[in-house]
C-alpha cells in the first residue's frame, strides 16, 4: 500500500498534468496564454511588437511537452518505474524547447 505522501505526489502530478493539458489546449484553440519570459519580461511598447502568433504557439507546446512529463512522471509511480526515463528524456526535451524558442521569439524581432 502506497504511503500517504505517494498519494500526495500522484495526486499533485496529475493536477499538474490536467492543468498543463488545460493551457496547452487553451493555446492551441487562439487563446492568449502568455506564460512566457519574452512576453511577461517585456515592456508595453515591446509587446506590441512581439509576435503573439509564435508566442501562442510557443505556449502551446511546452505545455504539452509540460503535460507529458508530469504524466510520465506520475506513471512512473503508477505503473513502472520505467516511465522515470521517459520523464528525464522528456523534461530534458521541455527545458530544451523553451529555452531555444524563446531565444528564436527574441532574436525575430
């Protein structure tokens, strides 16, 4: 029988993964879900001049990516221990992505 706090961590995973899906969703569908440092870093005048399209897609994506890791990690609590390399291949994946797309959103301007 799992411990109390297991359940907490599977618990707060799936919260996770739920709300992941809910933004990635929100963002795909045209939604302004700008959760990003090259948008909430910038200045007024800045924002203007940003490419919410990119930034939307941005947004989308890593939280599907976002999604998928906290699912894999939570599986892996689950089901099999094996998940836990899907979850490092896919965090690494994550932090990847959002570091090198937002470097591109920057440099696009």
């Amino acid at each position: 029988m799992p411990s109390t706090i297991l359940k907490f961590i599977v618990v707060g995973l799936i919260f996770a993964t739920i709300v992941s899906s809910i933004f990635s969703i929100l963002a795909f569908s045209g939604k302004d879900v700008f959760l990003s440092s090259a948008y909430t870093n910038a200045t007024e005048e800045e924002r203007e001049k940003l490419n919410k399209k990119a930034l939307r897609k941005q947004s989308a994506i890593f939280f599907l990516l976002l999604a998928i890791t906290t699912l894999s990690n939570a599986l892996s609590f689950l089901v099999n221990p094996l998940f836990r390399y899907i979850h490092i291949v896919m965090l690494i994946v994550t932090i990847a992505y959002y570091v090198f797309s937002n470097k591109k959103i920057k440099n696009s301007k």
